[in-house]
C-alpha cells in the first residue's frame, strides 16, 4: 500500500536544514564551509542553520522565516493543481521563537507538525488539510483529486487528511474521483453534477478515442487547456476525433480550462441550454461502442 510519502518528488521533499553538528558530522570543516558560503554553494539562513544553494527560491525564503513551504505553495511545487496565485504558505511549530520579519504577503500557518524539526517541507498530509482550509471548496476537491490521480497519496493517506479537518469539510470526501487528470476535469465535474443528467468520465468510443466526459449517452466533453490542445497539430487531432464522434451520432463541445476556472456560471448556463436542446439522432449500434473508465 502506498503512503503519502512513498511517491512523492525526494529532492524537494527531503530538503532540511544543515546545522553545524550535521555538517561536521558530513565531514564539512569550518574551512570548508567557509568556502563553501563563499561560493555560494551554501547559504546560512539563520543563526547555525544552512541549506543548500540549489534549493528553489521560495523554499530558501521559508527557511529564512524559520519555516516550512506548506499548503498550496507546497502543492504547486508537486505538480498537484492549485487554481489561483498565492503568496508564499509556510509552516511554523507552535512555540518556535526568534522568528525574524516575514515576507510581504507571505502566509503563516502555525500548528504543531509531525515533521522533523530539521524539514524544510510540511508533512504531505498536513499540507493537503492546509490547503484543503486555504481555498473553496470546489478548488479544495480539485486538489486532492489531483494529488491522488498523481500517485501522491492513496486512500489512506486520503483518510488521513480528513482525519485533521474539522467536520464542515467531511462532506467534501466523497467528491473526490481519481479519474479526474487535470483541474479543469474536476470543476467540470461539479459543474456538471448540479444539471439533471447522467455523467460518465473517462469515457473511450471506438473510433474516436477516450474524451472527458459524456453527458446523458449523446453529448461528449472536453476540457482543452493551452498546455495540451495549444498548436496546428493538436487542433487538428482534436478535429478529426469530433469529426468521428459526429460520424457515430454525439455532439461535441470543447469548453477551454479558462472559462472552467473564471467563469464557471457562464459555462453552466451554457451546458443547461445544449442539454435542453436534446440529442441528435443516434447511429444505429453506437451504444455498443462507449466504454467508461472505471476506478
């Protein structure tokens, strides 16, 4: 069984402080680490503790805070979706002292962790609660769900989340659906959950290939991001798959991930006038040709 920490990115997840006692331990001399400062290759963030010169940026300024990168900072710098901007989300110990001023804007969450005291990252658990308290609630689903679509964490780990949220978001679990692949899907999907249809994800047609969604057996889905449908060649590809899926009897939109995000209302009212339009004629046999994903 996979654990919260069994997949996730080492480089970034095991960064810590260096105290004079590991860098002694490491064989690192004051000499050494005084070229080493020198050099930049090592930076002293505070007073006897060091980290290394190639860590990013933010994690570097969490550190100078006496912190850890946490919530949807941390979430954004493990791929796991996160919708809008933030300032900097770090993690401070209850009790810690000696804290020097914070970054303009940065976020502070303070609360005991079950990370080593030398962490430069929240515990992954923790920082998904975090995140899960720091947004609203759709965006908070579409982070889990994108966290566990990536491997992150399993169901336990899941449950562990859940396990630090207060009961107002308990709710939330049974939104979650691994088969979402991006944001985008999962926003769709709850936008999709409050019209009167039937909803299938992941759903492969034979001769088109898989799409997002088909909506009430006639009515396909896509959710097109710049990342992946930007370009001659996609557009294309993604032309000749609504060409065949029109060949079969579906209909077929493509709302860009954008709209998903911003203007969500629009794109509601939008869905609920199309499905009130009802379908085409189907192809006769086409039913035998959906096949939908399951978990």
């Amino acid at each position: 069984m996979l654990t919260a920490v069994d997949r996730t990115p080492a480089p970034l997840m095991c960064a810590t402080f260096l105290s004079r006692h590991e860098l002694a331990r490491r064989g690192i001399t004051r000499g050494h680490l005084s070229r080493a400062l020198r050099d930049k290759r090592i930076i002293r963030v505070r007073r006897g503790r060091y980290v290394h010169s190639e860590l990013h940026p933010d994690v570097i300024a969490v550190a100078r805070m006496g912190g850890r990168l946490d919530c949807v900072s941390l979430m954004r710098h493990l791929g796991v979706f996160v919708l809008s901007p933030s300032p900097l989300h770090f993690q401070v110990d209850v009790g810690a002292s000696r804290l020097p001023p914070r970054l303009a804007g940065a976020v502070c969450h303070w609360r005991s962790s079950q990370s080593p005291a030398a962490a430069l990252t929240a515990d992954l658990a923790e920082a998904l609660a975090q995140a899960v308290r720091c947004q609203g609630p759709r965006e908070a689903v579409a982070t889990l769900d994108s966290a566990l679509h990536a491997g992150l964490i399993d169901e336990d780990a899941l449950d562990s989340v859940f396990s630090r949220l207060p009961k107002r978001f308990q709710a939330l679990r049974r939104l979650i659906d691994a088969r979402s692949e991006s944001g985008s899907e999962t926003l769709m999907r709850l936008i999709l959950r409050t019209l009167d249809c039937h909803v299938q994800l992941q759903v492969t047609i034979r001769g088109v290939g898989r799409v997002d969604f088909v909506v009430d057996g006639w009515l396909i889905i896509e959710c097109d991001s710049e990342e992946h449908h930007s370009g001659w060649a996609a557009q294309k590809r993604d032309r000749r798959r609504d060409l065949a899926a029109a060949r079969v009897g579906y209909s077929t939109v493509r709302v860009i991930a954008e709209d998903v995000f911003h203007h969500r209302d629009e794109v509601r009212e939008a869905l609920a006038e199309v499905l009130g339009h009802g379908p085409r004629r189907r192809a006769r046999g086409s039913n035998s040709s959906v096949s939908a994903t399951r978990r």
